[in-house]
C-alpha cells in the first residue's frame, strides 16, 4: 500500500505540473531580446554600427524564414525559437562553403549536438587568459569577464581554446572549430556584444577583429533574427520534428523530464538498486607536462598558425634583445635595430647583421622547418648588461 501510494503522489504531481506548463506557456510571452537595432542594454545596435564603420555589409537573415543568402559571416544568439533539424544541416554546409559563424551564448539542442559543445553554470572569474597565441590584437589577460555560464567541450574537441580561466578545470570562454572551409566560433556568456557589455566591458569587444579574420574586407554581415521570434510564421507542427524537440521545447515535454528525474530521486531515496554495483577503477597514470606541450603544438599545427607563431617569436627576440636596454618590443624592426645598436657599444656589425637577417626572416612566414631552425635560434639569443650574446 506505501508503494501504491508513492506511485500515486508522482502521478499527482506529473498532473499539477504539466497543467502549470500549460497555463504558464499560455501566459508568458517574453519578448525578443539580442535586437540588432535595439538601443537598450541587449540590444546589438552599437555592434552594428561598429561594424558599419568597418567597412562590412550588416544585414538580418529577416523573420520570414532561415536565409543566409550570400553572408560571410553570420551571429547567432539565443532566442526563444529553436532550430530544426533541416536549419542545422542548412547551416553546417554554409559553414563548410567557407562561411563563418559565431555562436553566442548559444544553448539551442540541435547546434550544441551539431558542434558538439554545451554551455553551463560556473564560478564567476574576472579574468581570462590567451590559452593559444591566436588573437594577437587582444590583450594577454581580459578583464571584466564576470559572468557565469561558460563552455563545456568534450576531451576529444577538434578546435582550439583560446580563452579561458585559470582555475582547476580551465573553464574556457571562447573556441575555434575548423569545419572543412569555414569556422565556427563558440562564445560564451562572456561575450555577447551587447549595448551594455560594449559600453561598460570594453575588453570583450576585443574579439570582435578575431571573429572577421576570415571574413573578406567589405563582407556580408548577417544577424540570426528569425529565432530570436517567440514563435515562427508557419504552425508550431513544423517546428516540432523529433522526440527530442518535443521534450526540449514544449511545457509537457519539460514535465516530462521532471517527472524522469524526480522518479529515479523515488526510486534512489527508497534504496533500490538500479543495476550492478560498478568496481572501482584504480587510478591511472597521470598526463606529463610535456604531453599537453604535445598536443598544443598538435593543434597549432593542425590549425596553421606559423604567422601568428612567428609574431609571437619576433617580439621575444625584440624582448630578449631590448630589455636590458629599455627598449619597447613593439617598435618597428628597423628602428629597434638602430636604438639597440646605438645603445649597445658593444654590438659589433656580425651580430647586428645576425639580428637583422633573424627579425627578417621571422617577418617573411617561413616554414615549419625553417620556423623550428628559427625559434631554436630566438632561445639560443640573448643579452647580458654588457650585451654579450649567449
């Protein structure tokens, strides 16, 4: 009888709540929010007037229906409208024409499965860190990035971090993904772009020239407008295509879930046993630092990034050499290279002529060998107060 009984309280409340589903979905209407001609503090308008003055084409897909036409790149953020199985497939192969999509924020079922990532909750942190040297129009550390929800990417991601915190588990805020010609961007809450992150935030607008590297000078720019709509043109029939967007997206499917979940709590706090007990995995061998240097440089590889490698190892050089000097990395070759010799008495014409010709080749993209050779040299560079090279 305290079985039955038990049984019978769980169908109560699946009824209860799947009548509050209704009454709430008839109720609630929330409005769009991300408008792209917004002027309050989610709207996109100061992010589209940016790019305006850029030079790029700024457009909207429109809310009759899902058209990229001709866009290089495209923004989506999250809307009360999902994204059906045929607007994700749509989508991928425009992203693996050449095009270009950032995903902001985004927690829509079909492109968290399509892209294999997912957003959650974390513990606020106020900085991030470059994880690659990706972006070097951006700051080393940005500031300001105290919001929660992060991302969540599998161990075996195909792209690339290149922001995140550093706390135990590296939360990251921004990924690249690689899809055959285009890339896919992941952001995370960090960066919506909006008004009031553009206005108060200043730091996270420093991924926005990130996003238009592969982008062409005078490129369409287009803004997902037709999910930000509370329900689409057609009949909700043809928005609602699997079990799965059922559960997702509609008040019963939801009570469902709830139901699934406060069960197996039924079934755990009665202390049923739901299967075998599991053995214990003994702990295995721990990664070596020396394996993740492996796999980062794997992935930099992977991703072609010898000119942003080269950058990087230009401005050590220009560190190593200037520092005892006070010479600031970020001059100009040729210039750098005058103060250095004026302030060096010590630098005879060999060296500087060894210099000269390393800063140039750096600064000429070589190759992967060649950029070994080179970077083996920058370690091997070096001054002492009196200059004399190590």
């Amino acid at each position: 009888m305290g079985r039955i009984r038990g049984l019978l309280g769980l169908f109560l409340i699946f009824l209860l709540l799947l009548a509050a589903g209704l009454v709430v979905a008839q109720s609630s209407r929330p409005r769009p929010v991300y408008d792209p001609a917004g002027k309050g503090p989610d709207g996109l308008l100061l992010l589209r007037e940016w790019l305006a003055e850029m030079g790029y084409a700024v457009g909207t897909t429109g809310v009759q229906r899902f058209a990229l036409a001709e866009a290089d790149l495209l923004f989506v953020y999250p809307g009360p409208l999902a994204f059906t199985r045929a607007e994700g497939e749509d989508l991928l192969r425009w992203v693996e024409a050449g095009g270009t999509l950032a995903l902001v924020d985004a927690d829509d079922p079909q492109l968290t499965a399509l892209f294999d990532f997912s957003t959650r909750r974390s513990a606020a942190s106020a900085e991030l860190h470059q994880s690659q040297p990706l972006l070097p129009g951006a700051s080393a550390v940005i500031t300001g990035t105290t919001f929660a929800r992060r991302l969540r990417l599998a161990d075996d991601f195909p792209g690339v971090v290149l922001l995140a915190d550093e706390s135990s588990g590296g939360r990251p805020a921004v990924a690249v993904l690689r899809q055959e010609k285009g890339w896919v961007w992941l952001l995370s809450e960090d960066f919506l772009l909006t008004n009031d992150r553009l206005t108060d935030s200043r730091a996270t607008g420093q991924i926005v020239p990130g996003l238009l590297r592969a982008v062409p000078r005078g490129g369409r720019v287009l803004f997902d407008t037709y999910h930000l709509q509370v329900s689409p043109p057609e009949t909700a029939d043809t928005q609602i295509g699997s079990l799965q967007a059922w559960a997702y997206t509609t008040p019963s499917g939801w009570t469902v879930l709830f139901l699934f979940v406060l069960g197996f709590a039924f079934l755990l706090l009665q202390g049923r046993r739901l299967g075998p007990p599991v053995p214990t995995l003994t702990q295995g061998r721990r990664r070596e630092a020396a394996e993740f240097v492996v796999a980062m440089a794997g992935l930099q590889r992977r991703a072609g990034v010898r000119d942003n490698i080269a950058r990087h190892l230009r401005h050590r050089l220009k560190e190593r050499l200037g520092r005892p000097w006070q010479l600031p990395a970020d001059m100009p070759d040729r210039e750098f290279l005058a103060r250095l010799s004026a302030a060096n008495p010590s630098l005879d014409g060999d060296r500087l002529a060894h210099f000269t010709g390393l800063l140039a080749e750096l600064a000429a993209n070589p190759d992967e060998a060649r950029l070994v050779a080179l970077a083996r040299q920058v370690d091997e560079a070096g001054t002492g107060k009196q200059g004399t090279t190590r």
